[in-house]
C-alpha cells in the first residue's frame, strides 16, 4: 500500500501547483505565479469649455476657461500650464481622485497687437485677436481733430490738438503711431 500513496501523493502535489499557478519557480518570482503590476499613473484630459472674446483691444482682458480631468487609474497632481505665443503667462496646480474634473480659468491679455496663440501642454486651446483702436475725425472741440476708440466705441482719445485742421487718419504699420494731413 506504500508504494502506491506516494506515487498517489505526487501526482495530487503536482496537480495541485498547476491548478493554482505554481510552476516550480520559473516565473522569477518566487514561482507563485503571480506577477504584481505597479498601479496606474493619474491621466488627465484637458477640454476647452470657453475662450472669449475672441476680439480684444490692447491691455484687454480674454478669459480661458478649461476642464480638467482624471481620467487615470489613481490620484494624481497635475500642473497646468497657458502659454501665449510659446511663452508661458500662467499655471495652477491641481489634484484630483480619480474620475473628477475641476474647471480652470485664466485671463490673458496683451498690448501687441495680432493674433495670439493659447496652448496647454502643446495642445492648442484657440486664439484671440488684439486690434488697434478705431480712428476718426470729429469737430467736437470746435476744430476738427484725430480721435481713437475702442470697436465698441469705449476708450473715447483725443490724439491731436492744434489750430489746423486734421484729417484722413492711418496707423502705422506696427499700430503705435499715426499719419494724417
């Protein structure tokens, strides 16, 4: 009867390990089977919920407003960085668990005119455009002189004040100075 328990012992004991992922040690761990995996990272989604306006008037005020999102396996810490025209002009630093948002504004603004470039972490979040004021003549003073305004007619500038009569009003092209007769 001995000789046929141990034989009956081994096959059970053999059987056993491969049922429950043993293998004798070959998987370099132990041979449990078992390979732990590290946790996931935090992932976070960036998505543009506004950006306006889209038209500003030097040293005028453009709000950013984006949505942040752990989209990741754990809590995580995440930096977000604007930049203007490849220059960083603002950041904030977030934490969030996994599966929450929290929403991020930042305003921006700039006395250049053109257009300017929003990016955060290399994705692009859109554009606004600095345009100079409004050039125009008006006898409102009693002579006629040179005034600027804002598009929305804002920012009222008297830009000339002298006996003769100014007209035909153009900037320069690089917006800082102007040319009339």
């Amino acid at each position: 009867m001995r000789k046929i328990i141990l034989p009956l012992v081994v096959v059970l004991l053999l059987l056993g390990m491969s049922m429950f992922g043993c293998n004798g040690g070959g998987d370099g761990n132990g041979g449990n089977g078992y390979v732990p995996q590290p946790p996931s990272p935090a992932a976070f989604t960036v998505v543009l919920q506004s950006l306006e306006p889209t038209v500003t008037n030097p040293n005028e005020q453009t709000t950013l407003t984006v949505s942040i999102t752990n989209t990741g396996s754990s809590q995580g810490t995440h930096n977000v960085i604007l930049e203007m025209d490849g220059a960083q002009v603002a950041s904030e630093t977030i934490t969030l668990s996994v599966g929450s948002s929290q929403t991020i504004t930042f305003n921006v603004t700039s006395e250049s005119l053109g257009e300017h470039y929003l990016t955060i972490g290399g994705q692009s979040f859109g554009s606004f455009e600095v345009i100079r004021g409004i050039l125009f003549v008006s006898n409102r003073n009693g002579n006629y002189e040179i005034y600027s305004m804002w598009d929305d007619g804002s920012n009222v500038v008297q830009l000339t004040n002298n006996s003769a009569i100014d007209a035909d009003p153009s900037w320069s092209p690089d917006g800082q100075r102007i040319a009339f007769s």
